[in-house]
C-alpha cells in the first residue's frame, strides 16, 4: 500500500497557551513515514523531538494540525495499539520480573496467560535474554533493561515503533551492541521505526532517512535519505559514503546549533 | 551463622551493659526501691507475675490488633477512594493531615463513655483512629505519586484506569503503606494502654500498670511494661515479615 504510516500535516504545538510559561515547542511540521521505513529525528535538546515522538503516539494532542497514524486518527491508532513506544528510560515496573514485565501489554491486551508467557519467552529470547527471565529489573544492567524494553515493544507486534533516545543512557560499547542488534530486528521483522537520538553516527548507521530539527519552535530543517547499503554492519561504519552523509547531517545542523541548553 | 552473630551481637552487648549500667546507678546513688527499681528486682517480679501480666498483654494485645486492623482496613479503602475520585482527595486530604496532627488519645474517655469503660470496642476505636490517618495519607501518596512515564507506557498500551490502579498505582503504593504500618504497630500498642489507663476491663494491662503505680509497686508496674514492650516489638517483627513477603522486590532484600 501507497499509504504513509506516519502523516503529519501542519503541526504546531504550544505548551501553557497563553500563560506567562508559553512555549512554542513545534511549529509547522510536516512530515511523511512509509511503511517499513527507519526515520531519524536529531537535533538540539530542547528541539521538540520528544514532543513530536508523543505527538505520534497519543500521549499529547497537537494544538493545531493533524496527525495520522496508520490511516486513522493518532488517537483511534493509541486504541488500537498499532504503536509500541520505548522511552530513554527502560521504564520496567520494579515489582516485576523480568518476564512479567515482558507481558504486560499482552495481559492488559488480554491475551490468555499460557499463550502470553510462551510470548514472552519468545521475545526475551529474540533479545538474548532468555536466562533472566525470573530477575527482577535491577538485577539488570541498563543495557539489558533497555533490551527488555524492546522485548516488550515487540511483545504485541505493532506496525510501529516510536523511540525516544532509546540508547542514549547506556555506554558506548553497550549502544553499539543495541543498535546492530535493532537493525536485526528492524530488518527482520519490517517495523516501521521512528527513532530520535543526539548521536550523528547513530542516525546515520540506522536510518533510511535523518530528519534534522532546529530548535525554539521546533521545525524539520532538512530531511537526508541515507543510501547505505543494506544490511548494515560494522563495515558500514568504515564505508566512505557512512563520512559523506555523517558530514551532510553535521552540516544541516551546524546551521541550528546557537544554543544547547 | 557468624554473621548473624555479628550482626546482633553490638545491640546485645548495649542492652546488658545499659542493664548493668542501670542496676549500677541504683546501688551507688542508693535509689528507693519504688523511685526507680533494680533490673534484677524487675526480672524477679517479673517472673513471679508472669501468670498475671501475660494474660493482661495478651488481652491488651488484642486491642491493639483489632484496632489496627479496623482502622488500617478503613484506611486503605478510604485511600483507594480518593484514587478513584480525586474530588474526595482534594475535599479529605487536609482534614487528614490536620488530624493527624492532634492527639488522638484524648478520645479516650469519650469512647468509654460510647461503648462501655470494660468493652475492648471503647479501646479498639481510639486505636483505630490513630492508625486510620498516618495509613490513609501514606497509601494516597503511594497511590498518587507514580512515575509519569509509567502512567505514558500505559497509556500507550490503551490500558483502563482499573489497570493502571491494579497494575501500577497498587505496587507502588505498597512501600508507603507498609511504612505506615509499621508506625502503626507502635501507635496501637500506645494507643490501647494509654486508652486502658482511663479505665477498663481489670483483665487489662493498661489498668494493670496505672493500678500497680498508684499502690507504689513499681517493680510490678515495670514487669508489664516488660510486657508492653516486647508487645509491641513483636507486633512490629510481624509486619516486618508481611511486607518483605508482599514485596520480594524491595530494596530492603537487594542486600544478599
Ligand atoms: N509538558 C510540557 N510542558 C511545558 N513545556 C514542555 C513540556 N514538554 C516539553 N516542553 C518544552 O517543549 C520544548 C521541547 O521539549 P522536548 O520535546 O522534550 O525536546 P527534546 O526532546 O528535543 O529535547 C522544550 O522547550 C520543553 O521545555
Ligand atoms: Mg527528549
């Protein structure tokens, strides 16, 4: 289908409208996500890329402009659970285990308690964790926390993944580690993935396109399709053309980078 | 084993040498016996009264229980009201916290006034009022103060507000509650011999020890409060226990 997973038409978003804390965090975003495509969205902190990532999945409503997930309403898409979003945090609920956590979207989904679990062991072992699955979450690095986190994303299959700076808390070797193994996972499983990060190189291994933001109010200044082959793997990172488009992003934001709070 | 010992070992050695310290004072500074009695004397009164002051706790003890778990119940269903409908939070919360703040147990001879001087109801609803107010306010912080992101990932589950209040509000409201339980445990004890000294069933501690202390016998009236206390810290050692048993996760259990 011709459809655009993602379709966001002429958002802008106003925090405190009218109160002396007024904040224009986004202004006239448009932008088109196609089915089975990994987008980027980098910039400045404080640039809006939270909000649009929420502003995808329900959690906020735009003050004007419309936004489209999966050919509905991003609300009735919420309802229907066609988005899994995991957020810097690992956000697992400390009074369960691991596995349990893995279930929870089943259990409130209200999937039956054998066929959940037989999901979940699955998942855990799609994110090579299967012997933890009667840890309780701090018994876990956040690298593996993190892996849990997507385990559970994936748990119910939804056509999308929203990802707030999902490796931006873990060190670098772990973060390579999770970003080979999300490719992996992206390529095998054809999710559509919106993914936001600080990190050029990390947009760049990943993507099949970069959305560069300017900061206060937030606007998409630059979108870069990433031509890299595919699959990618640590050769890409060595790939002449992987400097090239590092260079065309760092140079789309070298243009907004007056402040970094 | 040895690291147990090691463990109890330093508050053994205070306790005693506190003891000695005790028994010490009275000798040198030559104490009246019924200003401030001898622990030795205390250990052979207590002996000797143990068929006297055991019944005596354990009639006290049921006060305090029964009261604690009335008021403790009627906590947590009024907590989780204020859950479901947030005007009840915002119409109940400040005459909670302000009546936390005053002395309950001045209640005491108005209850024995309501429901009979011997009846342990008298006793058990002035404990029951103690305990109600620090587990209501406790367990609607632990209702109330959860992680915004945990309320986001439900909320991108769809999840119904009966899921989130099962599912997250509960759990997290557990470490509060039990905290406040535990104050509880002491607050109850208090609260029945306190309350018994106003009056009561001649079977009570409470009465027992003001009655003892009115004859001069305070050797007698130590004994119970021997009692009192080991009450009290055994009603502790319980809900200790419940807790690490309705909570395998806490933080308190990362130790080992
Ligand atoms: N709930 C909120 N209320 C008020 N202001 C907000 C809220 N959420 C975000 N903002 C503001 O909106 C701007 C964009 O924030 P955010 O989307 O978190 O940026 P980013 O994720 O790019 O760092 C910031 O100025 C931030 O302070
Ligand atoms: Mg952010």
């Amino acid at each position: 289908m011709a459809e655009s997973m993602v379709s966001i038409d002429g958002v802008h978003m106003v925090f405190n409208q009218g109160g002396a804390d007024e904040v224009t965090a986004l202004s006239g975003i448009d932008l088109e996500i196609a089915p089975g495509d990994f987008v980027s969205l980098i910039g400045p902190s404080g640039c809006g890329k939270s909000t649009l990532l929420r502003l995808i999945g329900d959690l906020l409503s735009p003050t004007s402009g419309t936004v489209t997930v999966n050919g509905k309403p991003a609300s009735r898409a919420r309802l229907d659970r066609d988005y899994a979003m995991v957020f810097q945090q690992a956000t697992l609920l400390e009074w369960r285990k691991v596995i349990r956590n893995v279930e929870l979207p089943l259990e409130i989904m209200g999937m039956d308690p054998r066929a959940r679990r037989a999901k979940a062991r699955e998942m855990l072992d799609l994110v090579e964790l299967g012997g933890f699955a009667d840890h309780y979450p701090w018994q876990l690095s956040g690298g593996m926390q993190q892996r849990v986190a997507i385990a559970r994303a994936l748990s119910f299959d939804p056509a999308l993944l929203l990802m707030d700076e999902p490796f931006g808390a873990l060190d670098e070797m772990t973060r390579e580690r999770l970003q080979m193994e999300l490719m992996r996972i992206w390529q095998r499983t054809g999710k559509t993935i919106v993914f936001v990060t600080h990190s050029i190189p990390e947009a760049v291994f990943l993507s099949t396109r970069v959305v560069v933001m300017s900061p206060r109010p937030g606007r998409i200044v630059e979108t870069i399709d990433i031509d890299l082959p595919r699959p990618r793997t640590f050769d890409t990172r060595e790939d002449p053309r992987f400097f090239e488009l590092l260079t065309q992003v760092r140079e789309a934001l070298r243009g907004v980078e007056v402040e970094v709070p | 084993m040895t690291t147990w010992l090691g463990r109890y070992l330093p508050a053994a050695g205070l306790f005693v040498a506190g003891l000695a310290v005790w028994e010490a004072f009275v000798v040198v500074f030559d104490i009246q016996g019924f200003l401030l009695p001898r622990p030795s004397v205390i250990a052979g009164t207590f002996l000797r009264e143990l068929p006297v002051v055991v019944p005596a706790g354990l009639f006290t003890l049921r006060e305090a229980v029964g009261g604690f778990a009335m008021g403790a119940v009627l906590a947590v269903l009024a907590a989780l009201a204020t859950a479901r409908w947030s005007l009840v939070r915002e119409g109940i919360l400040p005459f909670a916290v302000a009546a936390n703040s005053t002395p309950i147990i001045a209640l005491a001879p108005i209850t024995n006034q309501w429901f009979g001087i011997t009846n342990p109801l008298s006793k058990m609803t002035v404990v029951a009022v103690m305990v109600f107010f620090p587990v209501m306010i406790n367990m609607v912080r632990g209702l109330t103060e959860v992680k915004t992101s945990e309320l986001e990932l439900m909320r991108s589950y769809a999840a119904r507000p009966l899921e989130v209040l099962w599912k997250v509000r509960i759990p997290n409201s557990l470490p509060f509650l039990f905290s406040a339980l535990k104050v509880g445990t002491a607050l109850s004890v208090i609260g029945a011999i306190v309350a018994e000294y106003f009056g009561g069933s001649r079977q009570a501690l409470g009465v027992y020890i003001s009655q003892q202390a009115a004859l001069f016998h305070f050797a007698e009236a130590w004994a119970a409060i021997i009692v009192g206390s080991v009450m009290g810290i055994g009603f502790y050692a319980v809900v200790l226990a419940a807790e690490r048993l309705a909570m395998p996760w806490h933080v308190s259990l990362r130790s080992g």
